[in-house]
C-alpha cells in the first residue's frame, strides 16, 4: 500500500546513498595538476577557458589546479574537452 512516510523514507535512504556515493574518497581521482596545465596550455587555454569549455565550476576546477581530487566524471569532461586521454593527465605515484 502507498505510504507518504514510506515513501519519504525510502527519499531519504536514496538520498543518502546518493552523497555517500559523491562524497566517498573511492570514487575519487587524482588528477596531475602540472599535466593538466601543460595539456591546457598547449591548447592555447587558460583557466578560464576550460571552465567556460567544460561546464565544470571554478571551484572544482581550482581545486583540481591546486593539487585536489575530483569524480571520474570530471576528468572524463575534462578529456574531452583537452581532447587527450585520461592517461596523459592522471597521476602517478
């Protein structure tokens, strides 16, 4: 039967797995911030550009810029935007 509370709940616990899912240290990648730059710069980009090509927040992009993680989906963008492979940016240890 159709429950109001049931189905909040049932809202709340995809909610929930939902930011688990975005904010989890798994699901995250590092990204070579100087490879990054070189393959921006050999385009003939800037900071700005790649944000304003990608669609991906300056936060998100500064953050990736300054040595921060970012969701595969975001590198993925980003390597699309580069035209590069994900290889060419990841980092590595």
């Amino acid at each position: 039967t159709y429950s109001p509370l049931k189905q909040c709940l049932r809202g709340l616990w995809y909610l929930g797995c939902r930011i688990r899912d975005r904010t989890s240290k798994e699901n995250k990648m590092k990204l070579d911030e100087e490879k990054l730059k070189f393959e921006v710069s050999k385009r003939g980009m800037n900071q700005t550009d790649l944000i304003n090509q990608s669609g991906i927040s300056k936060a998100t992009i500064s953050k990736i810029y300054n040595g921060g993680s970012c969701s595969p989906k975001t590198a993925i963008k980003l390597c699309e935007v580069l035209e590069t492979e994900l290889e060419k940016i990841l980092k590595t240890k």
